[in-house]
C-alpha cells in the first residue's frame, strides 16, 4: 500500500506535458490573447475620444451661435440662459466620460462596444434636442440685391438731411467720393456696391457736429475759394461770408453753416 501511494504522485508528474514545444504555445496563445484584448481596449478608447471631442465641438459652436444671436438681438435673455444651461449640461456630459485607459492593463476592467454604442446614441439625442432648442431669427430680412429705387431713396434722404443742417457735401470728409462713387456705382448697374457707399456717406454725415469749431474751419475753407471766383461770383460769397459773424455772435450756428454752404455751392 504505501509503495502504492509513493508512486501516485509519479503518475500525476508524468502526464504534465512540460515540453519546451508546449510551453512557447501557451506563451504565444497567452500573448495573442493579450494584444487583442489591448487592440480592443484601444478601438473604444477612440471611439470615447471621438465622442468627446464631438461633444466639445459642439458646446463651443453653442457658444459662439449663442453669443452671436444675442448681439443680434434675436435672442431673449430667457432664451440664452436656457442655451447656456445645455452648453453646461453638454460639458457635464463631456466630463462624465471616461478618461483616457492607453497604457492600462489589458485586464482592466473598461467599456464594452455597447457602452460606447450607448454614449454615442445619447449624443445623437441631445444634439437634436439643442438644434431643436436654438431660436430662429423670424424678424432677419433675407438678403438680396439692392434696387435702384433704394439706393436713390437713401441719396435723397441723405441730400434733405444736409440741407436741414446746412451742410456742404464737402463737409464729409470722403463726402464728395462718396457720392460721385455712389453715382456712378448706380449708373453701372452695380445697386449693392452703391448702396453700401451710400450708406457710408450717411455714417460720416451722422458724425458732423455743426458747432463753433466747425464753422469758424468752414468758414476758413469758404473765404480761401474767393481768388478762384469770377468778379460777380465773388461779391456774391463777400456778401454771403459777411452774414457769417453775426450768426456766430447770435450762436446761430445752423443759419451760418447755411451761408458758407451757399458760398462752396458758388465755386462748383
């Protein structure tokens, strides 16, 4: 019995197959198995990346969008607050997502194709609810090519203003550029330029002040155009230009931009 029982060990030693053959086939077959767990490992983690980066790209573009309509005034501020809570949620939603696993063991626990499959869906989601969310600006005009009748609108409007104020064209400092180009712009055919130039000339319109200063310069620039007026012509301006201080003295600065304006008009 106990020869019997010394021997059973023996028995059990020499059925394990310990060849150097069989051990290289468990190394390689453990290995294979390891860089695929690995490879998997890194097919999700890119596939979390992506959705992560997605996910920041899009809060931005909410961003801009968002700042973008409420300088345009199309957006209440009921509504932009209501976007900005999405912009946190999507950033909360980016931070819930798990960090980067490179490097990590690949017997570590992590996300299944199912887990990304999930988090990719429930971007999806929220990327039609935000869409969904943001308010169109029904009050914006469409654009389109300018007509004629606008731009030569404007060009009236802007000729009725200047004679309110008594001013010259030439008061602008680009005043006559711009009109002659916004004149020609018209004439070519090229209504969109034309209105644009038009409406450069209303902005620098608008920033004339017709105060002191300006007069007293105005008044420089109109006596300097005396030489270059025939006999008739020029006594005309004297007259004009001597109704000028009595205006000024009665702080009627209007009435004497008025008179200057008349003796520029003379010299045209």
């Amino acid at each position: 019995m106990r020869v019997a029982l010394l021997s059973f060990p023996l028995v059990l030693l020499g059925c394990v197959d310990d060849t150097p053959e069989t051990l290289t086939v468990v190394v390689e077959a453990n290995r294979a198995r390891a860089q695929a767990d690995q490879a998997r490992l890194a097919e999700m983690q890119r596939a979390v990346d992506e959705a992560r980066g997605e996910l920041v790209r899009t809060r931005e573009d909410l961003t801009v969008l968002r700042e973008k309509l409420v300088a345009a005034g199309v957006m209440s501020v009921d509504e932009a607050k209501k976007l900005e809570e999405k912009e946190r949620a999507l950033a909360a939603r980016e931070a819930a997502l798990p960090a980067s696993q490179r490097g990590a063991s690949p017997a570590a626990p992590g996300l299944t194709r199912a887990d990304v499959e999930a988090l990719l869906s429930a971007q999806e989601t929220r990327l039609a609810s935000l869409i969904a969310a943001v308010p169109v600006a029904e009050s914006a005009p469409a654009v389109g090519k300018a007509t004629k009748e606008e731009v030569e609108a404007l060009l009236a409007e802007l000729a009725r203003d200047r004679d309110a104020r008594g001013l010259h064209v030439s008061d602008m400092p680009r005043g006559r550029e711009l009109l002659a180009s916004a004149e020609a712009q018209l004439r070519r055919g090229r209504t969109d330029e034309a209105l644009a130039t038009a409406r450069a000339l209303s902005d620098e319109t608008a920033r004339v002040k017709v105060d002191i200063d300006f007069v007293k310069k105005k008044y420089a620039r109109a006596s300097g155009l005396l030489p270059t007026l025939g006999p008739g012509l020029r006594d005309q301006a004297k007259a004009l230009l001597g109704e000028v201080p009595p205006h000024i003295t009665a702080g009627n600065t209007l009435a004497a931009s008025r008179a200057l304006t008349a003796v520029l008009a003379l010299a045209e």
